[in-house]
C-alpha cells in the first residue's frame, strides 16, 4: 500500500478499548497518511463524532462493558449526520 496524498486525507476514527492495539493501528495508519483520532469507549466515540466528522469508523465490536461496537454502527446509521459513515 503506498501512502496516501497529504492533499486528500482521510479522517479515521479508531475505538477500541485495548490501549496498545489502538496506538499501534492508529500508528499505522498515520504513516500512511491518514489523519486519525482514536477513542477507548463507546461514550468517548460519541464525544468525538460530534465534534468531528470522520469518513471512517474503525471499531472493536465487542467491549467489556457498556454498549458495544455494533451499538455505535447502529447510533452512527440512525444519526442523520452521520448517515453517510
């Protein structure tokens, strides 16, 4: 994979609750030339997607607690603004 153009990047958010794995993907990602942000919670995604707009979400499905990843595909789809996601 040859990185990205500076030009046309790309907001990804990450959410995952596994801190390391998270640094890792979003370390990679930014070498490609993705712009990233990254989140540890269901909550903490929510936070984020209202005060950005990614045109990616990448997401663990299956937290230890409190809703779970699939919960944030289906807000993130039943949310007008992000419908587009």
């Amino acid at each position: 994979m040859s990185p990205v153009s500076r030009e046309n990047q790309e907001l990804i958010l990450v959410v995952d609750q596994d801190e390391r794995l998270l640094e890792t993907l979003t370390a990679s990602l930014r070498r490609y030339g993705f712009s990233v942000l990254s989140a540890t919670s269901f909550d903490e995604a929510i936070e984020t997607v209202n005060l950005v707009a990614p045109q990616v979400i990448i997401s663990e499905i299956n937290f230890d607690s409190g809703p779970r990843g699939f919960d944030f595909f289906l807000w993130s789809k039943t949310n007008a603004a992000f419908g587009n996601l």
